[in-house]
C-alpha cells in the first residue's frame, strides 16, 4: 500500500518557468511532510517541510502548498534554473520527523532546459 | 554537506553472504535511521535507533539488523544476501525529540550494494 503517491513521475521545463510537483496522501496522522532534492550518486537533501497547520511556506524560490482536507501538498520551484535539475521526492511522517519513519513518494525527475 | 558519512561508498558482494554497512551521525544527533533506496525508487524505511535502541521497524526481515554505539554512529548488517538486496542504502541522523527546530533528518551520501 503506498501511502503517500507523488505526480508526475518526470517533468521537463523551461528556464525560468514554474515548476509543479504533487503529493497525496492517506494517513491523517502525518503531521510533517518535507520536500528532499537528490542529485545523482547523492543522498536526498531537505529542501522545505511543512506542518499541517499551515498552508503555506515559501523559502526564496520553493513553496509548499498544503491542502489538508484534500490530503494533499505540492511544491512549486519558481523561475526554475538547469542547476535545478535533479529527481525530488516528498515524503510524510507521523513522529514529527526527526524520530518518525518517513514514507517518501517514488520522485519525480525534473529536467530544466536552457 | 550534512556532517552524515557513510562507509563504504561501494561495495560488490555475492548472494549469500553477509554484509556490514557504516554510518557516523552528525554532530549533536542522537538518532539514526536507515532507508534502502531501489534503483528509480524512493528511500524505503529498515529501522531506526535512538539512544542505543531500536526505535521502529519497517517491513524488512530479521536478516536485516543495526546496531547504534554510545557515539550514536551506525552499522546495518544484511545476511544471507539476497539479489534484490542490490540498491542504495542511506543513513539519516536527527536531533532529540520534541526539541523544536530538529525535526530534519539528515542523509548521508549513502553506499551503493550490489549483490552478484
């Protein structure tokens, strides 16, 4: 069963362009839900996380959206750049992160064209 | 750079045997986990320690196990090595609970497995 589903599975955009990456999720017991960004040959690195008592965050050109009565939550990379390029995953977790399990998406390959 | 090492970066082995995987956390963490990331596939939680003590178990078996050492680094130990065993295999170490502002986990580089 997987418990967090993540779309679309690549994506390719423009220098510039706005990037969107979407997450569902079934378990209303997540309570942290961080966005990784993972280079090849690297382990994921923590870009954003959001708590369900927000609908929002941004920092400089990542925003999570959150939509807790749909169970849903997505990134959005504005004025997307090629050093952007990179697979991304969401994930979820019910033990407020640092002692939960996370339960990752399967990731979406971002690919900025010059 | 996170502060997380893992050793070693690679490591080949053939079905059947039995393999120990390392990780040292970041300064000041106390907990470590352990995730297995198939080829194309997002990280899949083993376990996690804390203070020494397994602290959650995903769906793996026994032939999957860890230990945590009073310096808080890691090991994760496979036997019986399986083919699907192949894949990447990331530490991730985190604060203290309930402190406000620790609730990142932060992964190593990982150590990529490949079982023959």
């Amino acid at each position: 069963q997987q418990q967090v589903k993540q779309s679309p599975q690549s994506l390719i955009v423009q220098k510039g362009g706005i990037s969107i990456i979407n997450c569902a999720y079934e378990n209303t017991a997540f309570d942290y839900f961080p966005w990784y960004q993972q280079f090849p040959g690297k382990g994921p690195a923590l870009l954003i996380a959001i708590r369900p008592d927000v609908s929002e965050k941004k920092e400089g050109r990542f925003t999570i959206s959150f939509n807790k009565s749909a169970k849903q939550f997505s990134l959005h990379i504005m004025d997307s750049q090629p050093g952007d390029s990179a697979t991304y995953f969401c994930a979820a977790s019910n033990r407020g992160g640092s002692q939960g399990n996370l339960i990752f998406g399967k990731g979406t390959k971002l690919s900025v064209k010059p | 750079e996170t502060g997380v090492t893992q050793s070693p970066t690679h490591l080949i082995k053939t079905r059947g045997q039995q393999v120990t995987l390392r990780c040292s956390s970041q300064s000041g963490h106390n907990t470590v986990s352990w995730y297995q990331q198939a080829l194309g596939q997002g990280p899949q939680f083993i376990f996690q320690y804390y203070r020494e003590e397994e602290n959650g178990r995903g769906n793996f078996p026994p032939r999957f196990s860890g230990l945590q050492f009073p310096n808080y680094s890691s090991e994760l130990n496979v036997n019986a090595l399986e083919l699907d065993d192949s894949a990447l295999y990331l530490c991730a170490s985190s604060g203290d609970r309930g402190r406000l502002g620790t609730d990142t986990q932060y992964f190593g580089p990982g150590t990529r497995l490949t079982v023959l």
